[in-house]
C-alpha cells in the first residue's frame, strides 16, 4: 500500500484487494505487514469492539522490527492524546473535547467562514485563474479553526504548512508535529491568563479537569483532525462538480446539488482513506482470517464505503444515504459534533466559490490531475482553474 500505482488510484487497488477477502493482507511502507479491512461489516465489527481491538499502538506485535524514523510513525507512535487513550479515559477526554465544540456558536461560525472564503476568493478572482486547493480549499479550514482557537490569521496562516508536513507524514512528519505542539503549549499558556470564546478556554474550564499535557495533545488532534479532511472535502467536492456532467450544469446555480455533491463525496473519494490502526488483545477470526494479538488492523474506511454490497447508487437517485464510513465508527469515531461542524465550513466554501466564480471550469484536463502522496488522505495535489476575472468585494 505505497507507491505511485496506490497513491493515484486507491479505489482500484482496494478492488484489486478485495479478491482476497474482506480481509486482506497487506504491506505498508517499509514491506510492514499488517490486515487491511475492506467490507463494511467487517470495519463496523472492529469499530464497534473497542476491548477486542484496541486503540493503543503499545499493543503492536511488530514493535521490535520498526525503525524509529518510520515514514509512518506519526500515525502509530503512542501519544498520550484522547486518540490512544481507551474506555473511561478516551470518554472523559472525547467528552470534554464534544462539550466544546458543541458550545460553539454556529452563527458565529457561519459568519466567519463566509468572512474567510470571500477574503481568500478576493486575492485571485481579478486574475482569472488560480489553483483552488493552494488558493482556497486548504487555507479555509485552518484559518476557521484558528479562530475558533483564538489564534490570530498570521499566526494560523504559519501553521498550515507544518499541519500538512505531519499529516503527509515521511521524514520531516515528526519534527513538523513537535512544532505544532510547541504552538499548542503556548496558546494554552495565553488563554490560561486571558481566557476567552474559543475552544481552549472552554477546555481550561470543563468539569473533567484535563491536564496541560491533555489539553495540548487534545487541542492538537482536534486542529489536525478537523483540517486536513475539510480541506479535502472541499476540494473533492469542488472537483466533482467540474467534472462530472450532473454537477456541472447546475454550476451557475449549483446550491441544490452542493450538499449531494458533498454526500457523495464521502462516500466515492472520502478525504480519509485508511485510518491506522486497531490491534486486537487476542487471537481472533476476522472475515475468514486467523488474526492474532497484536497484529495492525489497517481501517479500509474508503474501502467499506466502496464495498458492493452496501455502496449507494448515486445515479439511482440514492442521495440520502449518510451510512459512510468517512468520520469513522464507534467510540473513536469522529466525535459529536465535529461532523455537522466541518460540513458548515465545506458547504459555504463551495456555495461561495460557486457563487463568485459561476463560469469556473478546470484550466487542465481532468485525467491530469496529480493526487497526493499520502497513504492517509485523497487529496489533489492542485485543482487548477479559470474564470472570468471579477472585482474583489
């Protein structure tokens, strides 16, 4: 599971795994063995077995043949954050972190997406082209959670390189995510002494008592975690209705087909491909497969939601269908309500490009298109295209 062939097409080479059962065995970067689960079935049993198969890496069988400069060790190296954490631990931590996010104001929050995405569309709409994951799909979700952070714009503009050389992992991934933290212990620091509206400070002051290590790692996988995948949906979302022959001609008008072409989105091209991992505590059966304690469950989340015998038809007119895999299953699934959160800012990205750029069209051919080098996310490398120049507003 690495390489150009995997990383270009990852639906093929899932189709391609799927004769061997829901099941598979695979090699990760480095010829590291581990089960790759394809069927729906299958990863919602894993998912919703939290004591048979664990979230906590130490559990890993295969420690002892890992080098420490893994190109993937920033998804499997233990941290003490609420994603590691287990059973009554995870659920205070995942509580805390729900309160929060439910206390923001989603008024607020619709105000200054649309604050952000007009700011961003402005710096390009006068030239006529521009690369829309560069441009605007990667920058929205970042400078949105910034502010619901309490981080200045200059401040959260500097962090989304560093987020995305941690999330695309390889050598420089580890040094980019003790940066990040390093940010992270400094904001806590801030809003300790002057505490606001924003995510730490509600955190600071939840019931649950978090520690400044547990609000740093928490804080840090919450900023991680909610812009990576936004920024991939938006841009998936964007291209599909560019190249899709149902989105395209609805573009000059393209509100009622923005939140099927969302739907859709996580369901065929979801921004989070794999999740790494699960180990079980014992041996176990798992579709057909003998797997034992210890060994690395890869979580085939595009996988499932590609598996034949609960896809959608979406040219059937299953529109509706929400059953994906894409924010995860179970206790450390995606927790409430980051979700509904992440599709306010996805949705008003799109809606506000469509409605600035209405003649918008892909600038290169659509079989051109570079997708990034991560084993994790499905994410263009850019999405270049061109316009008829307007006024910034």
């Amino acid at each position: 599971m690495y390489g150009r062939a995997y990383h270009q097409n990852p639906a093929r080479a899932f189709e391609e795994m799927r004769r061997h059962g829901p099941v598979a065995p695979i090699l990760l970067e480095g010829d590291v063995p581990g089960w790759l689960v394809l069927g729906y079935r299958e990863l919602r049993y894993v998912l919703s077995n939290p004591k048979l198969f664990v979230r906590d890496s130490r559990h890993w069988n295969q420690w002892k043949n890992i080098p420490p400069d893994w190109p993937l060790m920033a998804y499997v190296g233990y941290q003490p954050s609420m994603l590691f954490e287990v059973e009554a631990a995870h659920e205070r931590r995942a509580g805390a972190v729900s309160d929060a996010l439910a206390a923001a104001d989603q008024f607020e929050l619709r105000a200054n997406c649309e604050r952000v995405a007009e700011g961003l569309i402005n710096t390009f709409i006068g030239t006529g082209r521009a690369d829309l994951m560069a441009q605007y799909a990667n920058p929205i979700p970042l400078l949105v959670l910034g502010s619901m952070l309490g981080l200045p714009d200059a401040e959260t503009r500097a962090l989304v390189g560093e987020v995305a050389t941690t999330l695309n992992g390889g050598p420089a991934a580890m040094e980019a995510y003790h940066r990040v933290q390093a940010i992270m212990a400094s904001l806590l620091e801030l809003k300790r002494h002057n505490p606001g509206p924003d995510l730490p400070s509600r955190l600071l002051a939840h019931p649950a008592n978090l520690t400044d290590e547990e609000l740093t790692q928490d804080l840090l996988l919450t900023m991680t975690a909610g812009h990576d995948p936004t920024a991939t949906w938006i841009g998936n979302t964007l291209q599909l209705m560019l190249t899709d022959d149902r989105f395209a001609m609805t573009l000059s008008g393209g509100r009622r087909s923005i939140g099927q072409a969302l739907n859709e989105v996580l369901w065929k091209e979801a921004p989070g491909q794999i999740a790494i991992g699960r180990w079980p505590v014992m041996d176990t059966q798992l579709g057909g497969r003998r797997v034992k304690a210890g060994d690395l469950l890869v979580c085939g989340l595009a996988a499932a939601n590609l598996d034949p015998q609960v896809r959608p038809d979406f040219y059937g007119g299953s529109v509706g269908n929400h059953a994906h895999m894409s924010f995860g299953f179970g206790a450390h699934g995606c927790p409430h309500p980051a979700p509904e959160l992440a599709e306010i800012i996805a949705h008003i990205a799109v809606e506000m490009l469509l409605d600035r750029l209405p003649d918008v069209v892909l600038a290169v051919p659509a079989e051109s298109l570079e997708w990034r080098s991560s084993i994790q996310m499905r994410s263009l490398e850019a999405l270049p295209v061109e316009f008829t120049p307007g006024y910034p507003v």
